[in-house]
C-alpha cells in the first residue's frame, strides 16, 4: 500500500508524458460531454434537484442544473448524469487485456469538483485524474474483474480511484492518504443486478463512489483513523470481493505506465452491445438492406456477454432508455433500421417504435464460435427475403483507443453532438468550451469552464 500511496502523492505532471496528457485531456471533455447529455435522461433532473435542497456549503458546482453545493454533492450528482447515457469512456486496458471499466465517470468529476473548491490549476488536476485511474486501473486488472462477476466494480473499485484523485488534489500526506483508503473500504457496494432489471441505480453507483471517495478524504484530513491494509488485509478488499488476484499487477511499471479506460465509445449503449452495432451497420450500408427485407439476424457472441444483462430478451422491463441500452437485441434492430445508433434512439418513443419491436424479434442470440475471452466480439448472420446471405465478424468494437480508434475529428463531433443534446448551449458555445478543454493544462483555474457548465 505504501508505494501506491506515494505514487498518487510524487507523480508530477512533467513525468506524465504527451500522450497520457493527451488521452487524459479526451477523457475530461468526454466525460463532460456525457454530463451533458446526461443531465436529459430519466431520473437525471430528480437527483440534482434532490442535491440542491440538501443546501451545505458552496463549495462546487452542480453542472447543467446549477448551484453550488459541498463538493462531495456536487461530484455524486455529475458522476450520474456522466453514467446516465451508458456513453462515457471505459475499458481500461492492462497488459495487454481489457477490463470492462467506467472509471473516468467517477475520478473526473471528482476531479472537476475537488479542483473547483480548492482552485486548483489544470495541470493540478489532470495528474489528479491520471494517478487516480491509473491507480483503479491497477486494482480492476488484479482483481480479474470481468462480465461474469455479480458485484458491480463502479461502486467498488471506482472509489479507490476517487480517493486518490481527491486525496492528490487536497494535498494530503502520505498517512492521511493511507487513512482515506482505510476509510473508503467501509463504504463499498453494487451489483450488477441493477443491469439485468433497467434500474436507475446502475448509474447511481457512479455517483456514490464519487461521494464515498471525497468523504473518506474528508474524514481523513479531520484525522479520523482507517483500517491499516484496506487492500491486502486478512478481511480488506482482495479478501471480500476477488476469489483470486494478481498482486505484481499493482506495482509493474508504477510510474512509467499510466492505465485508464481506453475506449471513447461511438454509441450510447453497453459497449457489450457494439460489437453488433458494428456488424449490422456494415452489413445493412455496404449492401443497402432495407428493414423490410430482413427475414433473421444472427448474433453471435462470447458466452459471457451472452449470459450478461445485453443477453436477455428485449421485454418491457424497469426504465425504458436503460432497458435498450442494456440489450443486444434492441442495439442491432435500430441499427438496422435506422441505420444509425444515437442518443435519440433511447428515447422512449423511439424505444417503443412498432418497426423496432418487429426487428427485435428476427434477432436470434447466440454463442457458437465466440472464444469466452472475446467479450466484445461478434459475429453475424443476415438472411434477407430473396435468399441473399450476409456475413460480418467484429473482433474489436469501433472506439478502442489501440486496436479501433475514434478519430481525433470523430471524438470532438461527440462532444458537440452531446452539447447539442442538452439543449444548454449554443454549438457556439460548446466550441468555446471545447477550447478551454483542449487547453486545459494551461488553465490557472477552472473559472472559465465551470461559467460555461452552469446557468
């Protein structure tokens, strides 16, 4: 625990490198981009208005909703809107292996948050964000975290990286620190059930650990004592939640390699679901299918995300929007007929489309041919009317930072797209923003972005 707590504290931004700069930079205006969008999506409005009349100190910013309240409120209530769309970046890739992870959700607006209160300057707080991922990145991949867990990493592992995020930026020394990770094993929790019934509180988790992080720091600096070994203590975290782990994936490269989530992802839905996306899209454009010729569609993936929440039938079940963005099924029929799949799509008008519905139930799952490993592949078959047959195999989804990129101009366009969808900024003004994002590492403050963020 010892050297991962003084590497959250002696990393210095000159050591980061432009590339982890870069990416990092990405992160910040996906996860903003997400915010916003986030803040139209069912539930969204309740919770920020929940957080406001909780009053308490003004300390940091509820984005889109406005006022300013303490800064573990603030960062609970823009963490949610970030997860809200199911948009914002994940998996984190160690070694080799990608992770699923929704780790930026949590440490960046905690970042935004805690850098807000303590007027902390934009290189302060992306190597704020760059230890705090790397540090939850390292904890997913010894855990062996994968779709065929029940708990839910978000609430768990998450909060880890926000105590480094939070604790780096409020300047604690290294005891303090130690405490705060003591203390945040105390208020771990979530499952994956939260997918499997379309309930609110998958994003919720998002939220909480974001809370759970800043208040541990908090509770740290007023010099509250945690447990000694939150990490590898007879009853601390590897203990509860990992049947097995590896220990040296902690501290290889510690330092030198910067992990995070690395994928900015095209559509807002699981990324479990856009190895299919990928494949109808291709299939439908390159040969120009109308929905009304489709008579099956054959979706082939790994067992695990079959078995997982994307995997089951596309019924009437909890809230509609996260219903279809947790279901393959849902995910290939709007691909197919709209030849697209954006944040409109999961509207509930569009969910409850009569020409949707009819696709989904031409849509057969499978797993036949899928290695268990490859949790994002897919392959498809598509049987037209006249008899004409279409293939398509995907091994890795667009949007992977290193196998399938988003372009730079692909990844700038989300975020406009994501500001337009707000309905809180001209596209003008989302380009201002975008600006100061872009600089960030030149800012002496976060001023100028939080008056664009808030009304």
């Amino acid at each position: 625990m010892k050297e991962l707590v003084e590497h959250v504290l002696q990393t210095s931004f000159e050591t980061l490198g432009g590339e982890t700069i870069e990416r990092a930079k990405e992160r910040v205006i996906d996860v903003i981009g997400c915010i916003l969008s986030g803040s139209r999506a069912d539930g969204s409005k309740a919770i920020c208005d929940l957080v406001r009349e909780w009053g308490g100190k003004k300390e940091s910013s509820i984005f889109v909703y406005g006022g300013r309240v303490p800064a573990c409120n603030a960062a609970f209530a823009n963490s949610i809107m970030a997860r809200s769309y199911d948009f914002e970046p994940v998996g984190t890739f160690v070694e080799g292996k990608e992770r699923p992870s929704h780790i930026s959700g949590s440490t960046i607006p905690t970042a935004l948050a805690v850098g807000e209160m303590k007027g902390c300057s934009g290189k302060e707080i992306l190597t704020a964000i760059v230890v705090g991922d790397d540090l939850a990145s390292r904890i997913l991949a010894a855990s062996n975290f994968g779709l065929g867990f029940k708990w839910d990493s978000v609430g768990i592992v998450n909060a880890f990286g926000v105590v480094g995020t939070a604790g780096r930026l409020m300047a604690l020394n290294s005891g303090t620190l130690r405490n705060a990770f003591g203390i945040v094993l105390n208020q771990l929790s979530g499952t994956f059930q939260n997918l499997y019934d379309a309930a609110h509180t998958f994003k919720l988790l998002q939220g909480l650990s974001a809370k759970a992080g800043i208040l541990s720091v908090l509770l740290a600096s007023k010099g509250l004592k945690g447990v000694d070994d939150p990490l590898f203590a007879e009853r601390g975290y590897f203990s509860l939640y990992c049947d097995a782990y590896d220990q040296g994936l902690l501290k290889r490269d510690l330092g030198r390699r910067f992990y995070a989530d690395s994928t900015i992802k095209p559509y807002p839905c699981c990324r479990a679901t856009h190895g299919a996306i990928d494949c109808a899209l291709s299939i439908v454009s390159e040969n120009d299918i109308r929905p009304e010729e489709v008579e099956q569609i054959i979706v082939r993936v790994s067992p695990k995300t079959l078995a997982f929440a994307v995997g089951q039938p596309f019924v009437e079940r909890g809230v509609p929007q996260i219903n279809a963005a947790f279901s393959l099924q849902y995910a290939v029929a709007c691909a197919v007929l709209r030849r697209s799949v954006k944040l409109e799509h999961f509207e509930e008008e569009a969910i409850r489309d009569e020409r949707i519905l009819s696709l989904v139930e031409k849509v057969i799952l499978g797993s036949d041919g899928i290695p268990p490993e490859k949790h994002l592949a897919c392959h498809m078959t598509m049987k037209v009317k006249d008899g004409r047959v279409f293939e398509k195999y995907v091994d890795v989804p667009k949007g992977d930072e290193f196998f399938n990129p988003l372009s730079r101009e692909e990844k700038m366009e989300k975020f406009l797209e994501n500001a337009s969808f707000s309905r809180l900024m001209s596209r003008e003004k989302a380009k201002e923003l975008l600006g100061w994002l872009q600089d960030l590492e030149s800012l002496t403050s976060l001023r100028r972005v939080v008056r664009l963020l808030s009304p």
